[in-house]
C-alpha cells in the first residue's frame, strides 16, 4: 500500500465540485476499524485543497504535490516531529480518500506517505500517530531501528529483520523481547500483534539463528563458547545421539528415543514445518513451548555434532505442564510418552476453534457409514501431525445384560494398549528354619496360587518339608528384624518377591506356650560419654517357649541350645569371670537398659537362705509385642538333646536382608560349683582351715567380710549375653519395660564386641543349603503378540466401578464390551500391559512376548475385511522398542531403534549408544513397541555401517570431539 501511494498525477482529476463531494462523502461514512490503514496530511496543504475546490475556479491557486515537509523533523529520516496536534499540525484521511487525492495531485519526491494504523486500545479505538520505534539486532550485534504498529505481527518484525541483515530464506530463527531492565521473554507466538506482546518504543528485539549441531546461541554452554571449533569437529550419524540421565530419567530418554527415529515425526520437525501450525491460542495445548522444547531435542540429536545430548530444558517444559512428572523420581515411559504425544497435538492442532459435535450411536447403520462419519466429527476437532501419524479407529460395541439393547460407536486410538496372559500362579522362594538347632535354613522354590493366602505356602513347604503346616510360621526378615509376622489367613499378595521369606517349624499349638521374637544385638561401650549403644547383627529367631519357663537362667539356657550351631559355648580353661571394671560397665548399662541386676538376685537368695542362681537373677521377662501371635501354629524350638558333632555345609549369600544361616558348635555352661579352686566358694570352716594351714595372723573380722564380697564379685561367672527386653524395632521400651504376654513379646540378646568376637561365628551363621526345587530352571512364559492382540479383542464384562448407562433401561448396567480394530494409522505404537493391578495382586509380568521384526500382518484382526482400493495395507515393520528392566518399585529403561538413514539398530542406554543386532531386540523387558506400515517406509539414504566388529560396541567417532561434546552437555 505504501509503494502505491508515492503516485504522481496519474489521471486528470474531476470537476472541483467532483472532488470536494467524493472526499467528504468518503470522511463522513468511514468509520474506524481495527488495523484499517489511515494517512496523515499536513494541514496546511489540506487547507488550500479545501479553498481551492470551494471556490469553483479552475484557474485560482492550486495546493500543488501534496507536501508533508513541515510534519518531519528532518528530511534524511523523515521522523515526524513530536506532539504533532490533529486538525492544528494535521489531519487523517481514510486510506480510499489518501488514494484519490495521490491520484489527482501526486506527492512531493522522496516523501513518505504516513500511513497510520487503527488500533483497539482499552475501551477505545484510535490512530496510532507514533508506532513503536524499536532496536533490532542480530546476536547483539549489528543495532538498527525500525519503527512498527501496534497492530503489526511479530511475524512483520522477523520478516523486516531477515531481510535487513540478508539472512538466507532457509534459516531457522527466533526473537527474543529485552526490556529496559535488560530482561529477556522469548516472542513465541510469531502471530501476535506487538500490541499484544507488550512491546513499546526504546525496547530491542534480538534475532538469533539456529547453530549448525541444532542448538541456540543462547541455549548452548557457556564452555562450548570457547570451544565451537573443536564441537564442530565432531561428526557423527544423524539421530546416533544419547540423552544424558539427569536423575532416574531413563524413562523420558527411552521414549524420546523412540519417538526421534519415527521417521515421519522427526522429519516433520527437521523440516521446520511445525513452525507454520503451532497453536498458541489451544487452551488445552500448552502455548507451544512443548512442540518448540520437543523440536530443539530433535534437531540437536540429528545434528550429527553431538555424541549426548542433555535434556534439561525439555524435562523443565514436561514438568512445567504435567506436574506428575516434577522432581526425579522414577515413572513409566508408556505414561511420559502419552503425555508427549498429546502435548505436541495440542500444539499443534491446526483446528484453532473446535465445534461442538454431537456423537450419535449407530442405531442399525452400517458399519462404514458410522466409521466415515466418526473419523470426520474427529478430524473436524482434532487436525495435526500427531493425528495424521499416529490415530487409528476402533469399533466399540456394548451390549446391555437385561434388555440387550447393543450400542455400537467407533473411537480413534493413539496407540493400543495390548493386555498379556496373567497366570493364576506365582513362584515364590522362602527359607525353611527347622527345629533343629543344627540344620541350616534351607532354600525352596514353590508354587502358589497368586490369589491365595499365607496358608497356601505353608501347604506347598509342607509338601516339601513333610512337615505339617499347621506347625509352621511365615515371617519377613529385613535389616536383621522381623518386618512382618504373617497369620495365615492373610494375602499372599502383601509378600512382594524381593521379599525374604523365612518360614519357621513349630510344635503343635499349646495354651501354656508363647511365640518369642529374639534379635540378636551388639553394645558398644562409651566411657567418655557415659553411655551404651546397640546395634542388631545377624538374624531373628522365633522360639515357642512355656510360659513357665519365661526365667532369666531357663531362657538363657533355651537360647544357647537354639544357637548351638553357630555359638560356641566356653569351657572350663576360658570361663568368663566378672571383674571389678566389669561390674561398674554392667552398672553405667543396667541404667540405661532394661536388664535385671545379678546383685538383686544375689541379696534376694541372701534374704531367702539360698544360693544365688548360677547365671543371674530369675525374674519374669517381659517385653512388647508388635501383632498378636498366629492363631495356627506358633514356633516351638524344643529341641533339647546330647551334644551333637559340628554340622557342616554349603555356604552361601545371606541374601539382601541379613538372614540367619550357618551352622554351629555348641557346649554347656559350667556350674559355678564345678569351676576351679581359686574360684570355688569357701565355707567359714575352710577359711579357717586356710588360714591355720598358712599360720596367718589373725585378720579384723570386718575387712574378711569385705574381702569375701569382693572375691565372690571377682567369682561370680559372666554369661555370654544378657536378655533384655525390646519392642519390635530391636530398641528399648521406655513406656512399659516389663514383657507381658497378652500381645507379641521381642526379646534381645546383647552382647559385648569381645566376646561376641571370641564365642559367636558369623560364618557358620550364614550358612544354608538349598532344596533340589532350587535346581529346577524356572521356565519363563512366551507369547505371541498376535494371541494379545486377540485377547485385546476378547469380550469383558464391565466391573462395579465402570458400568455403561443403557438408554432404555435407564440406569447403568454391566454391559458386557468387545472391541474391534477397524483403521490403523501409519505408526502403530503397542503398548505391552506388563503393570498388573487386580484387587487382589500387583506385579510385573516378564512374559516374553514373541513379536516380529518384519511383516506384521493386521489382516487377520482388522474387522474391514475388504480395503477399497487405495486403501493402505495392514503389514508392518518394527522401528524401536521401549524395554523396562527390574520390578514395580524400581528399574532401568532403555530402547533399541532402527536409524532412518541407515537402516542400522542400536542399542539407547541414556547417554551410551551402541550397535544392536535383531536377534537379541526381543526380550522380556519388551514394552513399548513401534511399528511402521511397510507403504511409508523408505529405503535408506546411505550405507548402513560396518558392525563386524561386535554387537554393543559404540558408533565410530572422533574420539577427542565426542569426549568434549559429552563433558560439556553434561555440565549444561
């Protein structure tokens, strides 16, 4: 319009009177319309126009050239002078009046016309008289001005820079705002009005080009600015790049992965064809920012400059918008990757005002007319490039139990979500603890009813065993405490298979007999600060013991012949005797334990006239209890019998719990009758005996009295360990020291570092043999992706908490529902359900699942039958793999993908890339695959590498480029 408008007097113009009546009728019936083009005129040469046609005479002064002159500040920039005043310095003329009176009369040379721009300001439309007068720069560099009007796109604004700084048409580029703070917003949506963007005058918009290997001047690390030369250096295959692991992403690399070598999808955006259908205004979309952050990961991975690629500022957008995906803790990749793909449609959808759209149920129609007219209503809401790729239609049929009443609906898909076969068994190993003090723990494998309950392993150990279940006890040991003790009417599905399961023998159930927890635990004396500490080692025991012998010296003796394998027992040579320094220990310990004072049982026999008890006091026992004891069975060691030769056997890991296994040797404790002369108690007479025999003189009968006390102190025997009363945890109880029986007693035996040193063999204790079920190779399921897909396709019955509305019962009803494939897109993406959550279990299935590198054929299961013609077909090829390695609570993922170029596999291990083969593709940790119709697949574009090297060896490099690219992605 502007070019138009510097017009000389191209047409003779019409009658005075002519003229006069066209201008005004035009002023009078223009009205002011948002980014309508309006053209300042000086006054004064409007002025004599006005005079020259009111008068009517041809021949009196005529205004000349329209001229501008006295409106610019100067004639080199042509500024228009500040605070001009409309109808005093100016006047404004619709854009069709400007245009006649430049027709009739022209303009001065080199003037340009000032065109002004109607914008809607709040409450008001106006004329801007001043546009925004902004700094444009290229990389900092390179400042000139330019002047804008609010109502011009930022669009207007790269197009006017590309071509001020001879920018090349294919350049990829992009605009950032920077403010008078020196702040810095990026100007995403190309298509908003600088009004709208809040741009105003003395601001600078900065224009910068994408690099060469795919990132931004502003993006890449600042020691990459040093070292561009030696970055630049690296070459390596396009999309044969790694994604560095920020922190348990592993998931989010193994789906980008994926997708990056989706061949239509990648070239979509290496194209920049996002550019021109990125929706901004989609309020289910997220603005852009996911397709733009998902461009930039792209073009860096197919760069070929780059070994790894850091994915910070994506996993910021993702986190951003789907808050589930904050922080860094571990997901699923399937869940990353439906997020993704909905993100990028949503930012991309080229429908920008989605039409309600009523559906109608099929109501006997047929089949391909209610197909036809369910994909339309979806495209006509949903259009883009996710769409054009990846949705396919399925048919949905439910069918109503009581009046049967049949609704038929077609439904577009994303990608199939394929269930597996789930067995009604599961294999468990446990440790069998017998009540024979000298048998190891011995390792089974069974089998089990997934659904079925604590009883049903001990009626599959029993089988082993030949011992019956009702004597046994299940427990879960952890940390060398009993995380759980199970009753037998409980869920197997509470047992997780890390879990390590230790089932005990018992005796028969007895109403005089208590299930005991024993720890073991070892006491660390700190003198300087006048305190003890306890740490728990080994491995719990449960005891079933008579609640008549709950007595110090009877437990004692108890837990030495249950420990008899692995705990030796002193003799006569090496008895442990008390000294003084011993007893202030057992003092500053007594203090702050729950123990019981020999001293007490020593004053008590004093008062009482009998001999004190050989291995301390004998008073009752008491200590918490986490869970009540089983009803069926309770632990019962009661073996009690000669001394039996050491018991040697095959040594192994405890396992990741610290359980008890091993063997022993084993003795008894000496009377304190039977020790040796200088430490036998002496008798008044003996004394006196001693004393005549040694000619000794007489002694104050005071200090023989202290001297007998002390060296009955020195006399007195040490145990081996002290029992103290514990709650479940292994830790004192402070609310209740005493141990009652009307809940789950735990007992601890403590033992001091050196003679646990001297007298407990850690070795033998984690010994055990393992059963011949062991033996016995597990066989892992396989499965034919073709009998899931039929299973996919398999009528259900809807449960409680989903029912369907029938429309003539009118009420929700459990209708049974069956789908059907009727249209598959040109990427298949099968989703593997290897996540399975019933009400009763949750695991993960590591079934392989037998599915083809080449020609999978959907002939069979697409209910179309007959394809028109040019209708595409139903073979498809595999191009990547997403594969999950561990359990439900933890694991790794990587992928295996096909290069588009090349036709090569590798292998994706977040930052490492190696060469794959497709024979090892297949495995059981399969579980997102990705499949592309034989019809869209292209040959490759170069030679595939050499790999006659070894499977998993790296792509070839230049070793010193792709050390620097991967250190310096990383500090990024």
């Amino acid at each position: 319009m502007a070019a138009n408008s510097r017009c000389s007097a191209a047409e003779p113009p019409p009658g005075l009177d002519s003229q006069r009546r066209e201008i005004e009728c035009l002023l009078r019936d223009c009205e002011l319309r948002t980014g309508d083009s309006w053209f300042m005129v000086a006054q004064r040469w409007y002025e004599q126009w006005k005079e020259f046609v009111e008068s009517g005479d041809q021949n009196s002064l005529c205004p000349g050239e329209i001229d501008n002159t006295e409106l610019f500040d100067d004639l080199d920039s042509y500024r228009v002078k500040e605070r001009l005043v409309e109808n005093e310095d100016f006047v404004l003329l619709p854009a069709e009046a400007w245009h006649k009176l430049c027709c009739w009369y022209g303009m001065v040379d080199q003037q340009p016309p000032l065109e002004r721009k109607v914008v809607d300001l709040p409450s008001t439309l106006k004329v801007e008289i001043y546009p925004v007068e902004i700094f444009l720069c290229l990389h900092i560099e390179n400042v000139i001005t330019a002047q804008f009007s609010r109502t011009d796109s930022i669009q207007s604004i790269q197009s006017a820079m590309c071509q001020a700084f001879s920018l090349p048409p294919t350049s990829e580029c992009r605009l950032w705002m920077k403010s008078s703070d020196n702040s810095c917003e990026r100007l995403r949506n190309v298509h908003m009005s600088v009004l709208d963007a809040c741009l105003s005058s003395g601001m600078t918009v900065i224009m910068e080009t994408r690099n060469a290997d795919g990132t931004w001047p502003s993006s890449r690390p600042l020691i990459l600015r040093n070292s561009v030369e030696e970055l630049d250096s690296y070459r390596g295959q396009p999309g044969v790049c790694g994604l560095t692991n920020l922190g348990n992403t592993c998931f989010m690399n193994s789906a980008l992965q994926c997708l990056s070598n989706t061949p239509p999808l990648t070239e979509y955006f290496l194209q920049s064809a996002y550019l021109e259908e990125l929706n901004f205004a989609n309020p289910l979309g997220m603005k852009g920012e996911i397709a733009e952050a998902y461009a930039d990961i792209i073009k860096q991975m197919w760069s070929g400059h780059h070994y790894s690629v850091v994915p910070r500022i994506f996993k910021t957008k993702v986190g951003h918008f789907a808050s589930q995906f904050l922080g860094y803790q571990q997901h699923d990749s399937q869940e990353l990757l439906s997020f993704l793909l909905d993100g990028l449609h949503e930012d991309l959808n080229r429908v920008k005002n989605k039409e309600y759209i009523e559906l109608r149920d099929a109501e006997g129609r047929p089949d391909q007319e209610v197909a036809e007219e369910a994909w339309r209503n979806h495209r006509r809401r949903n259009d883009s490039v996710i769409v054009d790729t990846f949705h396919g239609l399925f048919k949905s049929t439910l069918i109503c139990p009581q009046c049967h009443k049949v609704s038929v609906t077609f439904d577009p898909f994303c990608y199939l979500s394929i269930p597996l076969p789930v067995s009604k068994e599961r294999v468990m190993e446990v440790f069998f603890i017998s009540l024979d003090p000298f048998a190891k723990p011995m390792q089974h494998r069974v089998v089990v009813p997934k659904a079925g309950k604590v009883s049903h392993l001990c009626a599959a150990v029993s089988e082993l065993t030949n011992v019956p279940d009702t004597q046994m006890v299940v427990a879960d040991v952890f940390n060398h405490r009993f995380y759980k003790i199970y009753s037998s009417d409980e869920s197997l599905s509470c047992i997780l298979d890390r879990d390590d399961i230790f089932v005990y023998e018992c005796s028969p159930q007895c109403d005089h007999q208590v299930l005991l927890a024993v720890y073991l635990r070892e006491r660390s004396h700190y003198r300087d600060y006048g305190s003890v500490n306890t740490s728990l080692f080994g491995h719990p025991l449960l005891l079933n013991v008579p609640r008549s012998s709950c007595s110090q010296d009877a437990l004692y003796q108890l837990f030495l012949q249950r420990l008899a394998r692995y705990v030796r027992v002193p003799n006569s040579s090496e008895e442990l005797e008390e000294d003084d320094a011993d007893d202030d220990e057992e003092e500053l310990y007594k203090s702050q334990t729950n123990g019981i004072s020999d001293d007490d049982e020593q004053e008590d026999a004093e008062r009482s006239g009998s001999p004190p008890s050989v291995d301390g006091p004998d008073p009752a026992l008491e200590g918490p209890g986490r869970a009540p004891p089983p009803e069926e069975g309770d632990v019962h060691n009661s073996y009690i019998g000669p001394t039996k030769p050491p018991y040697s056997g095959d040594a192994g890991p405890s396992g990741g719990h610290n359980h008890a296994r091993g063997e022993e040797t084993h003795g008894e404790v000496a009377d304190e009758e039977n020790e040796n002369e200088d430490g036998a108690p002496q008798t008044s007479a003996a004394a006196e005996d001693d004393d005549k025999e040694g000619e000794a003189p007489p002694s104050d009968p005071a200090a023989d009295g202290q001297t007998d006390k002390t060296r009955a102190c020195r006399r007195k025997k040490k145990r081996l360990f002290d029992i103290r009363a514990v709650n479940c945890n292994g830790t004192e109880r402070e609310n209740n020291p005493e141990m009652t029986f009307s809940s789950q007693p735990y007992v601890a035996l403590d033992w001091d570092a050196d003679i646990k040193k001297r007298f407990y063999n850690e070795n033998e204790a984690e010994k055990y043999v393992k059963h011949s079920s062991m033996d016995v190779p597990q066989q892992q399921t396989t499965v034919q992706l073709q009998e899931c897909i039929q299973l996919f396709t398999t009528v259900e019955t809807l449960e409680n908490e989903n029912p369907w509305y029938c429309p003539v019962c009118k009420k929700h009803q459990l209708a049974t529902k069956k789908l059907d494939l009727w249209s598959l897109p040109e990427v298949l993406i099968i989703h593997l359900k290897r996540f399975s959550y019933t009400k009763f279990t949750r695991e993960k299935l590591d079934t392989i699942v037998d599915f083809p590198i080449r020609d999978l054929d959907f002939s069979g299961c697409l209910l179309r039958k007959k394809l028109s013609n040019g209708e595409p077909p139903s073979r498809y090829d595999l191009i990547a793999v997403s594969n999950h390695y561990g359990g439900l609570r933890d694991g790794h993922y990587t992928s295996y993908a096909r290069n588009k170029d090349n036709g090569q596999w590798y292998n994706f291990d977040d930052s490492k890339v190696t060469y794959a083969t497709e024979e090892r593709i297949m495995t059981s940790a399969a579980y997102v695959l990705f499949y592309h119709r034989q019809d869209k697949m292209r040959k490759p574009s170069v030679p595939a590498p050499n790999t006659a090297a070894a499977e998993g060896t790296p792509p070839p490099c230049t070793d010193a480029a792709s050390a620097l690219a991967e250190l310096t992605m990383e500090t990024d």
